[in-house]
C-alpha cells in the first residue's frame, strides 16, 4: 500500500505569457489546445536531486519512516542529473538509506506507475518491506525552447511514495498493468547525444540531443494507450466503473483526459486535473496528482483510484489502488 505521498517542484514559475515574449505563440493557443497555463521550471543551480530530496522526506514524514527503514529505492526518470551512477544511488546516498538497494527505470512518463508495480513484484519476492518510489523529472534539461510545439508542454517536479506491505484492511494496489511499442519511438524521442552518436559539438548544434516530438501523432497514439490502460485496469481489479472514486490521468493535454475519462465512462468531476500548474512532468505527473488530491480531500482513505499514463517508448500503464 501505499503509506505516504510527497511531491516538490522547483520555485521558478513560466506562465504562457513568459512564452509569448519569445514564441511565436499566444496564452490563448496554448490554454485551448492543452489547457496549460504555467509550469514550474528549476533555476540554473537546482538539480533534479535537490527537489526530489523534498518530495522523498515528505513521503517518508508522511509514512513515519526513516532512511534505515528502506529497504530499496526505485527512481523513474529520463532526466538523471548524470548518466552513471543512477539517480537512485545518488539519492540514496543523500538519504542516508544504508540498507536500500537503489536502481533507475527508464520509462518516461508512466514510469512512476511502472516504477509502483515492479516495487510490488520485488515485496512480493521478499527482496522488501518498505520501497521508495519516485517519479521526478528536469525536463527543462530535454527541452528545445526555441520550438513551440514542444517548449509549452513540459514542467520540472518530482513525487515519491512509501510503498509498503498491505495489511489486510483491503487497501492497497488492487491491480497493475503495464505496456509497451516500440515501434512508435519515432514519434516522442532524443535522436542524439546517446552511446550511438555521442555528444558532439555537431550534435549540439542540431540539437540533437533535445525531445523531438510529433505531437498530432502522439495525441491519437495517447487516447488510444490511455483508453486501453483504463480497460485493463478496470477488467484486472474487476471493478465496474462506477467504483472508481477519481480518475488520475498523466497531465499532458486537457484534450486527451477528457477522451480518457469519457472512453472509461467516468466524469470529469472524478477526474483530478493540474496540468494548468505544471504543465507535463513526464513521470512525476501522477504523483504530484495524487498528493494534491489527497491534501484537497478528493481522496480519502478507502476510496478507489485509477492512476494511468502514456508516453515515450510508446509505453503505458495503469494501477488501480483502494487508498
Ligand atoms: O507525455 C507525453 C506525450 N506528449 C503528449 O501527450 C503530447 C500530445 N500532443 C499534444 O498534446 C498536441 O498534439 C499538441 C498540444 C502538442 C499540439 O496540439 P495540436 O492541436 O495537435 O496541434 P498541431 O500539432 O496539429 O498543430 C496545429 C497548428 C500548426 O500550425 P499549422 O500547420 O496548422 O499552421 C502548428 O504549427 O498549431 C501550430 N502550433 C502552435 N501555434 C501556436 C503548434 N504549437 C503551437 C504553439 N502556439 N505553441
């Protein structure tokens, strides 16, 4: 179950109106097609570590857990402050958490859902008790911000969750699932700056080692991912509908929650929305959803949650949790 919820964003705010000044593009595009107003956007000396510390201790306070309680660390992102070691370890040593073991997984934006359901699979393998699972991203690390079809979208933020052993009160994960197809990587990507094309002054220059995105195509890929993930979700916790309580969707689009919610038959009142605060922040999407909905009341212990995302990969996922 999940024991405790935390989530920071960096203090730096972009309104669409700071996009205005530098794009070609208007408040008004920007809230009609996604429904973003601003996103949080960290500052030249903040690392994707210094706010995703925040969000971990808040979740540890909020579970009554210390570093020596974790037994492991799970850490979703595309956006490492480096690329070896994992972020995981970097964080665990900030932490202090001696005992945890700590790895990355690379899944974009479901990743933290992705991230819940392997820290499940490995306490049921009895490799833990008490898991740390972060969802965090500096996106704004990934972004072309001289191209508008993408520089409008992403915001910086971090969650974390306590996940810890059900106690049989019938709270807790009720059903995962998890996909993937890579087939469509070339919609949502960073050609460059890997182990195949190494960083280069070239590479920088064609900026090759920001996201590329096509988003028309990613749009009709994502109703779809989402519409799938709310299926299997529902049919695995073998609950109709009408039991689901709130509806968190991964913030990308307005647009394309509310063909979600309206495929899985559920209303736009029992669906939590803050993209117009943070805009998209890949894997740290649902959970700074879930810890806004839990401090606004919307969810109360005993209530049931769909929690679902899409993105890069093409992947998706889908967990539903009696909170
Ligand atoms: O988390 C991972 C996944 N990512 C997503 O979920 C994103 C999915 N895609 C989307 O959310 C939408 O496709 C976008 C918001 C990215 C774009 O909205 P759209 O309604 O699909 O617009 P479009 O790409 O079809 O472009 C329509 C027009 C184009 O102009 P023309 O060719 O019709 O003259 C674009 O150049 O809008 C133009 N446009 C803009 N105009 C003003 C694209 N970006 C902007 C902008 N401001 N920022």
């Amino acid at each position: 179950m999940i024991a405790g919820i935390g989530a920071a964003v960096p203090a730096g705010i972009m309104t669409n109106a700071d996009f205005e000044r530098t794009l070609d593009t208007s408040d008004q595009w920007i809230v009609e097609r996604t429904g973003i107003r601003e996103r949080h956007i960290a500052g030249p000396t903040e690392t994707l570590l210094s706010f995703t510390l925040v969000a971990a201790r808040l979740a540890m306070e909020r579970a009554g857990v210390t570093a020596a309680d974790l037994d492991g660390i799970v850490f979703a992102t595309v956006t490492p402050d480096r690329r070896l070691p994992s972020a995981a370890c970097d964080l665990q040593a900030q932490l202090g958490a001696t005992r945890a073991w700590a790895f990355d997984v690379v899944a974009a934006c479901p990743g933290w859902l992705f991230g819940l359901s392997i820290a499940e699979g490995l306490m049921r393998a009895g490799l833990g008790d008490t898991i740390l699972v972060i969802g965090a991203e500096k996106l704004s690390s990934i972004t072309d911000y001289e191209d508008r079809s993408t520089a409008i979208l992403f915001g910086d933020g971090a969650g974390a969750a306590i996940l810890t052993r059900a106690k049989g009160d019938g709270r807790g994960m009720l059903a995962s699932y998890m996909g993937s197809d890579g087939t469509l990587a070339p919609l949502l990507y960073i050609p460059g700056a890997g182990s195949a094309e190494p960083l280069t002054d070239q590479v920088l220059r064609d900026k090759k080692h920001l996201v590329k995105m096509a988003g028309r195509e990613v749009f009709k890929a994502a109703v779809l991912a989402m519409s799938r993930a709310t299926d299997e979700a529902i049919g695995r916790a073998g609950l109709p509908p009408e039991a689901i309580d709130l509806l968190i969707p991964h913030q990308a689009n307005l647009r394309i929650i509310e063909a979600t919610a309206k495929h899985a038959g559920i209303s736009m009142d029992k669906v939590m929305v803050n993209l117009d605060r943070y805009g998209n922040t890949s894997s740290a999407s649902i959970p700074l959803a879930l810890q806004q909905a839990e401090a606004e009341g919307r969810l109360k212990p005993g209530m049931v949650a769909m929690l679902v995302s899409f993105g890069a990969g093409f992947t998706w996922a889908s967990v539903v949790v009696r909170w």
